[in-house]
C-alpha cells in the first residue's frame, strides 16, 4: 500500500508520547523529522515534504490541544488533518453520463485502467464505452479489446487508421448509446513534445468531464514534472495510481497530486479488470497512522455485540471496556469476534493494534476456532463462579480438577488462561485509549 512505511514509522514515534499529556519541542522535532524520512524515501517531492512538515510542526508547537486530550492525540489529529488535506477527498465521479480522459506516459497503466473503470462503472449501472486512440503502441488496441471483452464493456478502436483524432471522434459517435465515455490516449516514454500536441488536440475533440492522470506508483521525483506538464496542456481532475500491489511506495503519485491540485480517483492494484479501488481517504489515512478504520470497526463491533446481545441480556458490553476483563467476558466475546469476521482482519482495524502488532502474538494466540471454543466451552462449565470472575486464583490443584470435570487435559485449561490474558491485555489497550478519546476520534473519522 502507499506509504506503508510512513504508517509503520510514525506510529513508533506516536508510541514514544503515551502517557504524555503535553509535547516538548524535541517531541515534535521527532516526529517531524520521522514524518520527512518516511515521505523522502517514499519519494515525494522534498519541497512538499518540508511543507508538510513545517506545518505540522508549527501547529503542533502553537495550537492548544483541547483540555482532556493526550499530547499523541493531539499530534495524531494534527498530521491527520494535514495528510487529508495533502490527498484531499477522493476525485468526484457521478454516477452519470460523463466523458474521462486518461493522460499519462506510456507503460503507465492507461490502457488496463481504461478497462479497469469501465467495468468499475459497469457494476455502479452505468454502461461505460472504452475507447481507443493509442496508435502509437503497437498492440495498444489488441490489449484494450480483449480487456474490455473481460470486463464485458463496449469498446471501440481501429487499428487500420493512424489518426487518434479521428479515432476520437469516430469512437464517441460509434458508442453513443454508453452513458461514460473513457478515452484512452497513448502515451511517450518521456514528455515529449508531439505528445502534448495529440492530447491537446484530443482534448478539444473530446471535451471531457474530467481529465485524470494515470500514474505509475514506482514513479518517482519525475511526478512532479509530468504532473505540471499534463496540467498545464489539458488539466488534471484525479490521478489514477497503479501497480499498488508491486513494491512500490506511491509518493510521487501524491507529489502529483498536490502539482495539479487534484485528487485521487482510484488505486489500481493488480493486473485483471477488478483490480481497481476507488480511494477512500479518511479510511486510508487513518489507517496510515495507525488509528485504525474506525469507522468501519465500530460498525462491525456493534452488529456482532448487537447479536451476541440478544442472546444473552444480561451482558452490557460498556462494562467490558470499564471494569474488568472476566473468563464470562471472554467467552461472550469470542462469540461476539466468531460473529465479526477474520480475526486479522478485525485485529488490524483496531487502533493501535493495526500494523504489525498481530506479527508480534504467537500464531495461535488468537485461534479462535470453533474445536478450540467448544473446549473451552466445557472447561469454563466446569469452573466455579469465583474461577470464572477472577482466573488469576487457578493453581496448579484447581487446574487438576477443572481438567478432569471438563474431560480435557491440564494443557488446555492452561492454553484457556493465557488466551484469557492475552485478550485481557488486548482489551486493556482498548481502555487505555479512554472512552471520550474513541468517542473523539470516532467522530474525526466522522463515524
Ligand atoms: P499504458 O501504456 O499506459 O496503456 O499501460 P498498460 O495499461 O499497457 O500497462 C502497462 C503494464 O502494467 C501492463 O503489463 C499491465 O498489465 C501492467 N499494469 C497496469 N496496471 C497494473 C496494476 O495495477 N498492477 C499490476 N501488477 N500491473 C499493472
């Protein structure tokens, strides 16, 4: 993903300010300084990285943080709101008719994100048409028809006529039953004169509702440069951004975009026509910085605590991130977590726990399988109500007994307890962050 790195790094610098309830100068010195080497070695321009960075730190050092809030929060807060800004909302696209035009250099990825969209636009509804004027590759044309059969999208091309104009304009008529027309333009291996002129002169025969950039997410200091050119001849509305499952880090795709003061429309992320994204930025960004996709998390928390409340109606889940964590809470929420979905996947939307936390647990410390439950089922059955509100009075004898009532070996009753402290510890996180902080930071997220 775009930036990983950045995320990883700067949520080892926010660690460093738990606890903390005011920012020293030297705290924001390095943060600031891990902010820049993150964007530097994810290659964005260095004059937006000292921009960025010169903000957040005067902000950082000026503004107040509001009472009750943590010197972390209100660092998080602060690069959040800059990073939003920096990629702004994700491009408009209304799901309407439209013409886009692609502009970018060759190899970019026009042609297979010309196919990509159209089948994006084709599963909103609409019926897109792909048309075709690279001339200047050879096996341009053979590549969009087959990815737009795949795709199952009108297409139009010619590979008998030389004159990408002419296809233009043919191509708009041809398909103007489609209610989104996607103009695929060829592309140079560099900035070339003669490629200005074409886009320029398909530009005025098309006339789209918005240009976007497709951008290589290997592209580097070069971005910014492309980025000035394409917007002076023809203008950019949203950059296209690909091969985001490849190695590389996708700074420059953000150079570009604060170069032509455009957006981000959509990721491309692998080689077939569904491997398209649309980008989600608040989603993207705090994820980035280690705060979890709240929003969607607190979504999936209250429909599995939902259900696993209607079954049992004792169970007020507010309690559970208040007192303690007990083995009766553990087992409702283990049902409540069968109920949310792939652990992992969970795991990594929690704040704080996102990002290589998971990697840290042993495999099977959140194995929750149905067998594994089932076991600890019977176990818990065969505790008292005492064991069960405190487990730390389980001894060696006590264990001896459970394990034997339960029908199963002392190895389980143990692997129960220290799964019980893991998730413990988990939970315990989740208090340390507070009730007013989530509740805040939920409503940053705009949850
Ligand atoms: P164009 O010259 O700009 O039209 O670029 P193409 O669409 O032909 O793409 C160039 C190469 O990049 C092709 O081999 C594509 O399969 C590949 N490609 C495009 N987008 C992606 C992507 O999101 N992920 C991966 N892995 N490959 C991509």
């Amino acid at each position: 993903m775009v930036l990983d790195d950045l995320g990883t790094s700067l949520r080892s610098s926010l660690d460093k300010l738990q606890g903390k309830s005011r920012l020293s100068e030297s705290d924001v010195e390095e943060i600031v300084k891990e902010i820049q080497r993150s964007l530097l070695s994810a290659d964005v321009d260095v004059s937006l990285v000292m921009e960025l960075s010169d903000s957040i730190k005067s902000r950082a050092l000026e503004e107040e943080p509001p009472g009750g809030t943590t010197a972390k929060d209100h660092v998080l807060k602060i690069v959040y709101e800059e990073m939003v800004e920096l990629v702004g909302d994700s491009t408009e696209l209304p799901l309407e008719n439209q013409t886009i035009l692609l502009a970018g250099l060759q190899g970019s990825g026009k042609t297979t994100s010309a196919a990509k969209m159209a089948w994006w636009f084709s599963k909103k509804g609409l019926r897109p048409a792909v048309i075709q004027t690279d001339t200047f590759r050879p096996g341009a044309y053979d590549q969009a028809k087959q990815m737009c059969e795949r795709a199952e999208v009108d297409f139009y091309g010619n590979p008998d006529n030389d004159d990408p104009v002419d296809i233009a304009r043919t191509g708009l008529e041809a398909t103007e039953d489609a209610d989104v027309h996607i103009v695929d333009t060829a592309g140079r291996h560099a900035l070339e004169d003669d490629l200005i002129a074409e886009i320029e002169e398909i530009e005025g025969v098309v006339d789209p509702d918005r240009s976007l950039l497709v951008l290589d997410a290997a592209i580097g200091q070069g971005a910014k440069d492309q980025a000035r050119q394409f917007e002076k001849s023809i203008g950019i509305e949203g950059v296209v951004i690909t091969k985001l499952d490849g190695t590389a880090k996708g700074g420059g795709a953000l150079t570009a975009v604060n170069e032509t003061d455009s957006s981000i429309a959509f990721l491309g992320t692998g080689e077939t026509v569904q491997d398209i994204e649309r980008f989600e930025p608040s989603g993207f960004i705090s994820r980035l910085l280690g705060m979890g996709d709240l929003k969607q998390l607190s979504e999936r928390v209250e429909r599995a605590m939902q259900e696993t409340q209607e079954e049992d109606e004792d169970w007020d889940p507010e309690d559970m991130l208040q007192g303690e964590f007990t083995l009766k809470d553990m087992k409702r929420q283990m049902d409540a977590m069968n109920k949310m979905g792939p652990l992992d996947q969970v795991m990594d939307m929690i704040p704080g726990l996102g990002g290589g936390m998971m990697d840290e647990l042993p495999d099977d410390a959140m194995d929750v399988t149905q067998d594994r439950m089932r076991r600890f089922e019977r176990i818990m059955d065969s505790m008292t109500e005492e064991e069960l509100e405190n487990p730390r009075v389980v001894g060696q004898s006590r264990t001896r007994r459970i394990a034997r009532g339960s029908g199963t070996d002392e190895e389980t009753v143990q692997q129960l307890l220290e799964q019980h402290s893991m998730m413990e510890e988990t939970i315990g996180q989740f208090q340390g962050m507070g009730e007013g902080d989530m509740q805040r930071m939920m409503k940053k997220m705009g949850g």
